[in-house]
C-alpha cells in the first residue's frame, strides 16, 4: 500500500509520543509528513490542511476511553483542515470503534469521516521492521482500497493536482531569475499567457491559462487510473443528479461584472399567471419568441413559475479579444421553476419541435441550488449590441458551454436560404 500516492500527511493523536513515533518514521521515510498532537495541548484553530488521514486513539490520561472527547478532537482537525478525513482508529479498544462511528455520526453531521478503520495498534507496538510495517499497513488499508478504488483514485487525483500546481509555480519561477528573482520577467511571463486570452489586460487571464497548463500536468500523472476496468451501475443515477450537475457545468461561480462572451442579461421577467392572462385576453406580450414558447408550453400542459428572457453574448473571441466594436448578442429564455418536472421533462425536450421563428435554438436543462427546475433556451434572434447598457447581468457561461453555443450560431448563420442576419 503506497500511502504517499493518496496523501502528503498524516496527523497521529495520542497522549503518549513514544507509542506512535516508530510508525510516524516510516511514514517520514515513505515521504508522507507527520505531525504529532497530544490531546492535551491540542489547539483547535490550528490549520491542518493536506493531512487527510488521523491515526487518534480512544483512550488519553487514566486509560479510560471518551469518544466526546475524541469526537471534539477530530471536529477541531475537520473544520480547520480537510473536511472530510480518512480516520483510523489507533487503540487497543476495538469494542469502542463503534461507539466512535455512532457518537461522530451524531455531533459531526456535516463533516462525516470518508470511513474508520481499525489500526489494530496491539501488532503495531511491537513492529520493528519496515517490511512489517508495510504488511501491517495494507492489513489497515488494503480491503478498504478494494471496495472503494474511485475513492482512492479521487484521493490520487486531488494529490497529483497540487503536485501540478507547485511544479507548474516552479517552472514559471525558474524562467523568472536573472541572478535574482526579477519581478519584471515575471510580469512578462505572466504577460505571455494573459496575451493569449480574451483579457489580455486583467490579471485573471493569465491564471485562466496556468489552470489550463496544471490540468494537462494532471492528466498526464493519472493515466494509471485506466488501468482497470470501470463499471458502474446507470440505474444508480438518479434524475436530480444529472441536472445538479448541469447546474454546475452551466454557470460560472464568479459572476463578475465583466462584459464579455458568455455573459448572460436579464431582459424582461413574464410570470406564467401574467402570460395566462394575456393568452385568454387574445394580447399579445410584444415579443413573438416569448408568445411562441408560451404558446407551447400550454400546449404541452407545462406550468412554471416564470420565464425570463434574457440576452446572450455570443461575440467571436477572436473578434472580442481584437477590441472589435461588432459585438454579436442573441435572445435567450430561462424557464424558471418547471412543475412536475420529471414528467414534464420528455415534454420540454420536445420544444426543438418548434420553430420560434425559424430559429435554431439550443437547450439546457438545470436544477440550481435551491432545487429549482428550469431551461436555458439560446434562440438565434439578434439584440441590440449595446443591450449590456440597458439591462442587468445575471450569469456567465462557462468557457465549453459559450464555445457549442458560438459554433452552433456559426453553423446555422452560414446554411443557405434559411436565415436572415441583420447586423
């Protein structure tokens, strides 16, 4: 079992050092740091992040075993360090294991070990040799590796990645000397990437590229994780999760202030109820896209809570990036609050039926995270190319999703006879 491959450290809790200080030496020489706590000088608003796994025992002091207590410890570790830990439980009191997984599970919630596994510290005391230390660790680990290899593989991969972002730091560093570091190369190099993008005067540009650059480093360490065959049960997926995570892939985190492709603005708000009273009243609600979406939607016995119609900016980056006044936005819709929308969803698919005006569209299903259905739908109808004046920026696109959209437009702007473009 090569620990080192799943984390850089491991934290051994107990009130006596001499106990643990054979194990944290092999642990130092198989390159993993250790860091040793006695629970009586614990200090809980210390950091301790990259040290995902905490040998603690159960029983300090008088021998006697409290598992609030360990539990109190393994919080203060948790919530100033790596969330969720791999514990092992370093203690000749194997009866109280159980105690400890009840009363965590009870006074830590949120912050639930990834598992606990028992140490059998009576073997370890009385090791001697790296060898058995060796078998004594994959007695620990190797059955748990086993029965959870993506979970070993996440850990691989989260290792890997902040070895990619230090060697990617080191490079940029090592192009930066003159005898000295010299902030003006780092400026420079820095300069280079951010030359490359669609902001080539913001800061944030540059670290867009380095993120490119460390995820290359990471795939190019974890090609060993195709090593084996993975299989995974589809039913397992349940519908939520395919939307939550769409939500994910859809929006960017950071909704800057920054105008630029991919930012999404919110028009005008129709709530369904308003729309209903239009249709009955035989009125229009002045946009043609918006009465044929509704149109739809009643056809199809669709409710929601609103749509919101919304414009998106699909300018070339080539043309963005070359500070070109000919910005390109088209209309969009985000059907807020979908009912019943397992049932409805076959239904909302079915919406590229319509025409919208002779326009092509694309489609987005999401759930946010207040557990709302709703659908990005990006028509290809133009805006104005000042519309960012006028309204309120509501979302950016991320970088995969604004690049189908923009390849989209720019498929169906150059067939023949079937659209017309006014720019």
């Amino acid at each position: 079992m090569e620990l080192n491959k799943f984390t850089t450290g491991i934290i051994f809790v107990d009130d006596i050092k001499e106990q643990v200080q054979k194990l944290m030496n092999y642990c130092s020489s198989m390159g993993i740091k250790t860091l040793y706590i006695n629970p009586n000088d614990l200090v809980t608003n210390n950091l301790y992040l990259g040290y995902r796994i905490v040998f603690v025992d159960l029983a300090f002091d008088n021998g006697v075993v409290d598992v609030t207590r360990v539990t109190n410890i393994i919080r203060a570790i948790s919530e100033n360090g790596e969330k969720h830990l791999l514990i092992v439980a370093w203690t000749q009191h194997e009866e109280d294991i159980e105690n400890l997984k009840n009363k965590i599970e009870e006074k830590m919630p949120s912050n639930l070990p990834i598992e606990i596994l028992n140490a059998k510290k009576s073997k370890m005391l009385s090791v001697e040799s790296d060898e058995e230390f060796n078998n004594l660790i994959s007695d620990i680990f190797d059955d748990f590796e086993k029965q959870n290899k993506n979970l070993f593989n996440l850990l691989e991969w989260q290792e890997n990645y902040l070895k990619s972002i230090r060697e990617e730091f080191d490079i940029l560093i090592e192009k930066s000397y003159s005898n000295k570091i010299d902030p003006k190369l780092i400026d420079k190099n820095l300069g280079v990437f951010a030359g490359n993008t669609l902001m080539p005067d913001k800061i944030l540009s540059a670290f867009e590229i380095l993120n490119t650059k460390v995820s290359d480093n990471v795939l190019s360490k974890i090609n060993s994780m195709n090593n084996y065959d993975f299989r995974y049960d589809n039913t397992s997926i349940v519908f939520t999760d395919k939307f939550k995570f769409n939500y994910e892939m859809l929006f960017e985190k950071n909704n800057s202030d920054l105008h630029i492709p991919g930012s999404l603005y919110k028009i005008k708000d129709y709530s369904y109820n308003d729309l209903k009273e239009l249709s009955l009243a035989e009125k229009s609600s002045e946009n043609m896209l918006i009465d044929d979406l509704f149109a739809a939607l009643c056809e199809k016995e669709i409710e929601f809570d609103y749509i919101c119609q919304i414009a998106l900016n699909i300018t070339p980056n080539c043309t963005f990036a070359s500070k070109s006044k000919n910005t390109t936005y088209c209309q969009g819709f985000l059907i807020i609050g979908v009912k019943d929308y397992e049932n409805n969803y076959k239904k909302l698919k079915d919406l590229k039926n319509y025409s919208y005006s002779c326009q092509d569209i694309c489609m987005f299903p999401y759930i946010n995270e207040e557990n709302i259905f709703s659908y990005l739908i990006v028509c290809f109808d133009i805006c104005t190319n000042d519309i960012y004046k006028q309204c309120e920026k509501i979302g950016q696109l991320k970088n995969n999703i604004k690049v189908n959209i923009q390849q989209k437009f720019s498929a169906w702007i150059n067939r023949v006879g079937d659209n017309i473009y006014y720019k």
